[in-house]
C-alpha cells in the first residue's frame, strides 16, 4: 500500500475486497491531480540529464508520398504518439518527468524512422527507446533496434496480459509520486498535445476481470479522442523494469 496507494485498483480488490465497475474511470480527479508537476516542457535536452522516449504506434497512410503529416484532430485513426521523458536517479527509484510530446496522423514510418532516430540520437540524447512493436510497429521497431542499438531500444508487445501489466504498473508509479507532467506553459505546440493527453485520461475506462490473474481491461472507448498519448505515456512503465544505477567505466 506503501508504494502503490492506497486508492489502486490492486489494493483496492485484493486488499479490500472491493468490486469495481471502472464507472468512475481509471484516472480520476485525484489521481490526475497527483500526475500534474511543476517543470516546463522542453524543445531538446539539456547537457547532464536523462531521457527516455516511448514510442506508441500507428498505421500509415498508403498515398501519403513525402513529407511528415502532423495530427490531424479529425481523423478517424489512432496517431503516431511520442512521450519524451526526463530520468531523474536523485532517490531509491526513478522518477519521470514528460517534458516533450509528438504526434503523427498517417505518416509514413520510413520517414517517421528517420525523424525518431534524429530525436533519439541528436535531440535527446536518449538512454532508451521503449517502442510498441505490435503488429505494424514490429518492422519500425526492428529498425530503429539496428540504428540505435539493441541496448537502447526495448520492444514492447500488446496483449491482454501485457497491457493489464503496463496499466498496474503504471498506477503504481503514478500513485506513488513518481511520474509527472509538464506545467501549463506559453508553448502552443505543448499546450496543444497536453490538452489532447488530459483528455484522453479523463476518458478513459477500465475492468478489472474476475480470477487470479486480476487482468485488467482500460481503453478509451470514445473513437474520434482515441488513447495514442495515453498509451504512449504508459510505456513508461517498463522504463521503471531498467536498471538505472550509475554505470561506471572499468579498466584493464
């Protein structure tokens, strides 16, 4: 309780015994209000400190031929979603700070492949790459592996099981202080996509199955806000299964 709060879904029905229906929704006021932080959004790294970048992805669209298409708030489809978060290492476990987000609607990923490993390689400096690598992003995650390294990007695959997972253990960081969002600031372009992500929170859903395993379902079932920035944020979850100790150099 300790470390996941007491206000877990977990807690709440193992410990408790309490049955719950997800009618209040998986991230409510108080939960939201424990994931607001205090820093600003940033444009690229800072010398000295850590980042992570968390990858959820979508489809392309076939006659879309050059360029980089940026979110389209009409389309019918998920989006391409990009968290960047700071690592902070300063306690017993780390700390996330989302600093940065991107968002494609239908872009290619031959060209999103060059755009992520640049942010990746010249913009963050980026200590890892958690990418969605189900289904159509399996080939994009297979790539930016080679680029970047196997060290540095770490595959994650949606299923039942795993994404119940990913969502228990991103609570549990939530509720235990550990991730926190930019403050509102005078960046439209992050002030735009903050706005997206609190809405996508806010409408999200969940169901906690019966049975040992204590599967838990969580969507966002309205389809025209969908959960790309959601689910990309979420990731960040298997970030906290790294090992973040200092690394030291050793001689021979």
């Amino acid at each position: 309780m300790a470390q996941l709060g007491a206000e877990h879904p977990f807690i709440r029905t193992e410990y408790e015994l309490i049955e719950l229906d997800g009618e209040g929704g998986l991230f409510p006021s108080s939960r939201r209000g424990q994931m607001v932080g205090e820093h600003a959004p940033l444009a690229r790294g800072v010398a000295g400190e850590t980042y992570a970048l968390l990858l959820d992805v979508a489809g392309e669209e076939e006659d879309q031929v050059e360029g980089v298409k940026a979110y389209d708030p009409t389309a019918r489809r998920d989006s391409t979603a990009l968290t960047v978060v700071r690592v902070v290492t300063d306690g017993e476990r780390p700390r996330f700070e989302v600093v940065r987000r991107y968002l494609w609607t239908g872009t290619k990923h031959t060209v999103l492949y060059d755009q992520i490993r640049d942010l990746a390689k010249s913009v963050w400096r980026a200590r890892y790459v958690v990418v969605d690598a189900t289904g159509i992003g399996a080939g994009l995650a297979s790539f930016l592996r080679a680029a970047l390294g196997e060290r540095v990007v770490l595959p994650f695959v949606f299923g039942l099981a795993s994404k119940s997972k990913l969502g228990w253990d991103f609570l549990g960081i939530i509720d235990s202080g550990r991730y926190k969002e930019y403050a509102p600031s005078d960046d439209p372009e992050a002030s735009e996509l903050s706005g997206i992500f609190w809405r996508q929170v806010a409408a999200c859903t969940y169901e906690v199955r019966p049975g040992p395993g204590r599967l838990m379902s969580w969507s966002v079932p309205d389809q025209r806000l969908h959960d790309d920035l959601l689910l990309s944020a979420a990731l960040v979850a298997v970030l906290d299964e790294q090992d973040w100790r200092p690394r030291r150099a050793v001689g021979r």
